[in-house]
C-alpha cells in the first residue's frame, strides 16, 4: 500500500473519531473499498495505520528544523520543539485518545514508550545535540518524561485548555534545569574535596 493510501484512511480516522474502532476498523467504508486490507485483520490494519501515524509526527517535526535554524540556546529549541508537537497532539486529542487506549487493551505499550523516545530524540537530534555517551541516553529519557507527561494530560483531563501546554512546559524545563544544577554540584570538584575528608581513615599496618 502506498503512502497516498494510507494518508487517506489516516484522515479519515482522524476526522471521524466519534465513529472510530481499531476493534472494527475493517467495517469502515473507506478500508473496505481497498481490496489490499481484504485478507488482512482488523489488528494488522489497526498497526499499520497507527506505526503511519507515528512516522508521519516524526516527518512533520523534521519539517520544524527550518523554523529553528535562528534560535541560538539548545533549551529554546527544545521548548519550541515541544509546544509545536503538543499542540499538534492537543489538535488530534480525540484520535489519540483512541489509539493509546487500543495500544493499551493490546497491552503494547513498549510501543507507546518507542514513541515518545523517538519523539524525544528527534527534538534533540534537532536542536543540535551531538552526545554519543551514556548522556545521549539520558537526555532522551529525561525529555520523553517531559513531553509525555503534558501529552498524558491533555488527553485525559477533560479541562485541560491548549494554552496551558507552554505553562505546564516551562515548569516541566524548570525541573530538569533545578536537577541538572543539582547533579552539576554533587559532581564538582569542591564538593567532592569536602566529601573525601570523611572518608576512614586507613589503618595502619597490615590489615586483612
């Protein structure tokens, strides 16, 4: 099946959620016409169609690096990284909605967690980062624990209001940056000249 056709059925599903069942999904006129989904069953559709979705965000926050090129600070990139996609998100709530609530009943939620990781890396990938070590990980990790925690609440609080998402964003980044300056003190050389002087003594002599 080709890209034409699945965006196709992707907006229609997007468009019409009140009538949207992964469950059922081969009952919908539009997959029923396409004789491609004719042996295949509701649950294969339903991951095609969703894994579409998921590469097409990744497509389409690729598009973003134009509109970042000027922003000098890493952090400001990354903000604007994540308010454009949570506002995307926020725009298809009701979709999304029902794709984490199928990937949940199928218990695929490492699926979930792919994704917002390949989200997360995305923005870094983005705004410049050229970690390899062990922080390539960490920055992803820590950045899918902020963006999922905003995507989970606007898709399950009924009065979450879309201008609340540069608010809970910046709060979020606030967070990161106060246990950053943390770790950044724990880890300095002062700090660790003070922790050596209570440190045992070694005793003389031969020992054990």
């Amino acid at each position: 099946m080709n890209k034409i056709e699945k965006s196709k059925i992707l907006n229609y599903c997007i468009q019409n959620t009140e009538n949207l069942f992964f469950s059922q999904i081969k009952e919908i006129d539009v997959v029923k016409k396409n004789k491609k989904f004719r042996y295949m069953d509701n649950d294969e559709i339903s991951s095609m169609i969703i894994s579409f979705y998921f590469d097409e965000v990744i497509f389409k926050l690729q598009l973003q690096k134009k509109k970042i090129k000027n922003i000098t600070s890493i952090t400001a990139k990354i903000k604007t990284l994540l308010q454009y996609q949570l506002n995307c998100d926020f725009e298809k709530k009701y979709f999304l909605k029902k794709v984490f609530m199928h990937l949940s009943k199928e218990r695929k939620f490492s699926q979930v967690l792919d994704y917002c990781f390949k989200v997360s890396s995305k923005m870094w990938e983005l705004a410049g980062d050229t970690a390899t070590d062990l922080n390539y990980y960490s920055k992803r990790l820590i950045l899918s624990a902020v963006y999922s925690k905003t995507f989970v609440q606007l898709l399950t609080l009924s009065d979450y209001k879309k201008e609340k998402i540069i608010e809970d964003i910046d709060h979020s980044l606030q967070k990161v940056k106060t246990f950053n300056e943390i770790k950044s003190k724990i880890c300095s050389s002062d700090i660790l000249s003070i922790l050596n002087k209570f440190r045992p003594e070694q005793s003389k002599g031969r020992g054990f």
